[in-house]
C-alpha cells in the first residue's frame, strides 16, 4: 500500500514532472534533474533513518531474493561460514540460498515450533568463525518480528528488512548490512535498497559480474546500469511523506496502536486466532485463522464487498493475514476490527 498522497502527487505530475514537459520516467538518470531525485530520495532517507556517513546506501534491483546471493558473494568465500536465525519462510529461503554459495548454517532454528517463537537468545549456537550472522527482522508470512537487535558477537550483523523497514527508528551502528526489497514499506517494486558499513564493500569473491559486487554499485553512485528510476522516484517522494507525518518516532507509535488493537480484536475472540507468541508478534503483518476454515472463503468475500482487499494468507500458509504497513491508516484498522465482529455475529 502506498500513501494517497503520494499516489497523488504522483498523479499529478505524471505527463509533465517539474515543467519537463516529460514525465519522471522519460527523462535520462544521468541527468541534472533526475541525479537531484536521486541525491535528495538518498538525503532524505540518511534522515529519517540517521545513518551515519560510514554507512553507503544503494538504490539496487533484483529484490530481497538477489540480495540472499550478494550477502555471501560480497562477505564469504565457498569455504567460509556464515550463519543464519531461521525464524520463517524469508529466512530459510535467505539461508537455502547462501547454502549454494557458502557454508550456511544455523545458529538458531524455530522450524520445529511451527515457527511462532523466536527460540531465546540463549539457546543459539553461532560459530565465531562465521563471515556474518544473518537475521530477517519481521517474517511477512508467518507474522514473527524481533522486537530487539540480536546480540552479533563481534561477526557482522546482516538483516533483511524488506517488510518492516521504516516502520520504526533502526540503531543502524549495530549492523554490517540491511536490504529490503521496496515493495513492502517504501515504494513500488523493482528497487531494492541496501544499506552497507562501508569496511564490508570491496570483499566480493573473485570472478563474480560487476553487477553482484556493493563496492562497484557504491562507486558508481548506484547508476552502474541504467537503474529503475521511476520506483526510485516515488521512494523518494515516500520518504518526503514520513518526513512529513512526523519521521520514524511518530510511525513506530502509529504502528505500536494498529497492530495493538487488532491483536486485542482476535485475542478477544474465540472465533479469531493467531499462535504466534505475543512476544514476537509483527506489527506489519498480522496473519489468523477462523475457528472454522470452513468460512474462509465466505469471510474474503465479504471482506472484499465492504472495501477491505488482501486479506487471503499467504499461500503457503492458508488463513488470513492483515498488513498493516505504514501507508495503512488507523481508520482502515478500525475497519477490518468492525468487519470481524460483524462476520463473527453473523456466523454465531
Ligand atoms: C517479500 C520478501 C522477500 C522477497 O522479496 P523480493 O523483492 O520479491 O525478492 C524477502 N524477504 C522478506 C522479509 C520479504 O517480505
């Protein structure tokens, strides 16, 4: 979801962008005009997110899935360790991935609980020799999000952040690298941000395209190849809106109140639930089942006539699931609430 007034101002600008007489996706990313969209979208995320000047962003392609390759390609050799919290769907796509790369190993494992916990800290065994420990932040599936940093050891700390960045203040000192696919909390798809403590650019494995190596992409101001301009220019305008509403203090509290009134909603209920520990619950996406999957069908429909769109669960996971990104309004969470308790009378 993207905010109506981005949407908006997008809108209006579309067959004539700042007195061009072109639109933003015509004119040439080596111009002036579009390396100030870049420069400024840049700019106005190192804000919102305070990241330090040792720190390079990347405005990439290829998505999250990419950057599960780039990670080990750029950090660990085929012989070396990395290790890996597998904690849902993301994570173990991420460390399946670097398997074909890397040594990749776990350091922590909640497969065997379903995946509604984040096994304690106590319990992970990572290996000291490890090239990074790599964790996803918030699993858009299965709805299980770190409410703290994890404790690296020394090892550099890799963390995709596609479906929750920016949706609260990050302690970006405490991380080697973050990436998340845009198309989640910033902006259309086909742009992939990446945020990288400049000591770990230039470590690429030998032999690998200039295209999978952070330090050619940070040299060359992330125009190495003609990027996705476009997708670039409304993050960037996504990023001038959080700006707006207040920066990422004031989303985390927006976020902290949605997620926390729908949770209340289903816990109320012995219609609704979610297994997953309230410990570790998402604030972005909040995945339940009815008592009865029976009524799943009949609930979506219903839930789509009255305005209320993409709620079917992931496919791998069946059920429900509301996200609640940060373009989602507090108004569009009381009306999910509201739409529940009604279908829930109506089945009693
Ligand atoms: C969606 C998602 C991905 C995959 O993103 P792509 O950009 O489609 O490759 C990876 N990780 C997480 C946490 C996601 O939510």
């Amino acid at each position: 979801m993207l905010p109506l007034p981005v949407l908006e101002r997008v809108r209006e600008a579309l067959p004539d962008w700042d007195g061009s007489g072109m639109s933003v996706m015509e004119v040439s990313h080596r111009g002036r005009a579009f390396r100030q969209v870049a420069e400024r979208a840049e700019a106005d995320l190192r804000e919102l997110l305070a990241i330090p000047d040792d720190y390079a962003v990347l405005f990439l392609q290829g998505g999250a899935t990419l950057q599960f390759a780039m990670v080990a390609l750029n950090l660990a050799e085929q012989h070396s360790v990395a290790d890996y919290l597998r904690t849902g769907a993301w994570s173990k796509k991420a460390h399946a991935e670097a398997g074909r790369l890397c040594r990749a190993r776990l350091a922590a494992d909640a497969s065997a609980n379903g995946y509604t916990r984040i096994p304690p800290s106590a319990d992970w065994a990572p290996d000291p020799r490890a090239r990074y420990l790599h964790y996803t932040t918030n699993e858009t599936i299965g709805g299980v999000e770190f409410a703290f940093v994890p404790e690296a050891g020394g090892v550099p700390l890799v963390a995709d952040m596609s479906s929750d960045i920016l949706s609260r203040p990050i302690d970006i000192p405490r991380f080697g690298i973050i990436y998340a696919g845009a198309q989640k909390n910033i902006g259309p798809a086909g742009l992939t941000l990446v945020i990288a403590r400049r000591d770990l650019l230039g470590r690429a494995r030998a032999g690998i395209p200039s295209m999978l190596d952070y330090q050619a992409h940070a040299d060359a101001g992330s125009m190495l190849n003609t990027p996705p301009t476009f997708a670039w220019h409304v993050a960037g305008l996504v990023f001038q809106w959080l700006k707006e509403e207040g920066g990422l203090t004031a989303m985390a509290e927006r976020n902290r109140r949605k997620a926390h009134k729908l949770y209340a909603a289903i816990d109320g209920s012995s219609f609704y639930s979610n297994a997953v520990d309230p410990a570790c619950r998402s604030r972005m996406n909040v995945p339940f089942v009815l008592a009865d999957p029976a009524l799943d069908a009949r609930f979506l429909e219903q839930a789509d006539t009255a305005g209320l769109a993409n709620l079917k669960g992931h496919r791998s996971a069946g059920g429900m699931r509301a996200s609640l990104y940060n373009a989602m309004p507090e108004a569009g969470v009381d009306a999910l609430i509201d739409f529940m308790r009604d279908f829930e009378t109506q089945c009693a």
